[in-house]
C-alpha cells in the first residue's frame, strides 16, 4: 500500500448488492482521495450496526430510517420500489402484481437475531394498510437462507427492486407492489469514528446526486 501512495483505508459495507449501480460514488471518491483505498464489502442484515460498533466497518450502507443514539445518518445514495419475493408455484407467482395485504395472508421471514422495530418495519411492516398483522414464520440467518425458504414455500419476502436484477433466480418470482412502497438507501456511521475521510465521502455523495437506477 506504501508503495502505491495509499496511506488510508475506508471500508465500507452494505447491505444492498447493487454495488455497480453506485460505481459514480466510488470513482468520485477514488479520484478526490487517490491516498486511500476503498474496501467495498457485503454486510449481514443480523446484526447490522455491529460492524459499525466493532470498528469492523467504517461506513454501512443501509435502508433508511435509522433511530440510533451512537450513529449518524448521512445522505441517500439510492431509492428505489419494493418488491415481493415469491417461489414459481406459489399461488402469487402468476398475478402481475401483488398487494400489501398479501404479506397478513402468507407471512414473511423473521430476522435470527433481532433488529430495532422501527427499521425493521421500514423494510417488512408488521400491519398492513388495512391494519392486519403481518405474521413472522420461520426464521431465517441471512439472505440465501431466506430465499431459499421462500422458493420452497409458502411464505413471501419483501426486497428492494434492485433484486430483480443483482438476486434474479429461475425458482423465485418478483412481482411490484399495487401500493406505493419504496425504500430510501444512505449511509450511516459511527458518530464518535467521524473523520475527515467519512466527511469526504458524504462530500462526494452530495456532489454527484441521488443515483438513477
């Protein structure tokens, strides 16, 4: 790294896997910061914020909004629909869209480990519009988990529309929403690790705008 002039690391993780849709992020960043190298890692949804706290992580990536009394939220990379996840012989797979409701009349997955309420019902409310529960089934450790679930059963999972591209997979359907429902993708810290190479960073983010996806 000495040799190359990098005398700073900035590891950033993230939830989401569109990574190459954010790639104008990265290069901004690369090109204002040459001396730093930028780590771009996937992050767990259990137990999301620990890396942040562990200092295993310097910037997350997550779906907003997040309520935490040590971390800061900066700005949004990316917004984008929420889609449902369903296995080809589920009884939704042949609708061309699916409705909130349907989350109360099959149920989704429950996070290993838990997770704030309030971001959690951001991603997967836990009523519908209509003010029906929205039960929690099995339980499910991380992404591959989940889907694999879903493609074998009866229950549903709700993702961000950037799935349907990054995780499209010939045993599971995606199908939008008749409601409106989307998810708001930002960056979030530490607040006490703030340094000038985060600031940088929100810097760069504002420069180049909200990515088109």
């Amino acid at each position: 790294m000495a040799a190359r002039g990098v005398t700073a690391v900035l590891r950033i993780g993230m939830l989401n896997t569109n990574s190459h849709d954010l790639k104008p992020f990265w290069s901004a960043f690369r090109a204002r910061h040459p001396h730093c190298e930028l780590r771009l890692r996937h992050s767990a949804s259990q137990d999301p914020f620990g890396p942040l706290r562990r200092g295993d992580l310097d910037v997350l990536i997550a779906w907003l909004p997040i309520d935490e009394a040590d971390l800061t939220t900066g700005p949004v990379l990316f917004s984008e629909p929420q889609v449902l996840g369903v296995g080809v012989h589920h009884p939704l797979a042949g609708r061309d869209s699916a409705s909130l409701e349907h989350l109360a009349d099959f149920g989704v997955l429950s996070p290993a480990a838990p997770v704030p309420a309030p971001w959690e019902n951001a991603f997967q409310p836990f009523f519908t519009p209509a003010g029906r529960e929205v039960p929690r089934l099995e339980v499910a450790a991380n992404w591959e988990e989940n889907i694999a679930i879903v493609a074998d059963g009866a229950m549903v999972t709700l993702t961000g529309a950037h799935a349907t591209r990054y995780n499209a997979r010939p045993d599971i359907v995606y199908l939008p929403f008749e409601e409106e429902r989307s998810l708001r993708w930002g960056l979030v810290w530490r607040t006490e690790m703030e340094n000038d190479l985060i600031r940088g960073l929100v810097q760069t983010v504002g420069s180049v705008g909200t990515a088109r996806l």
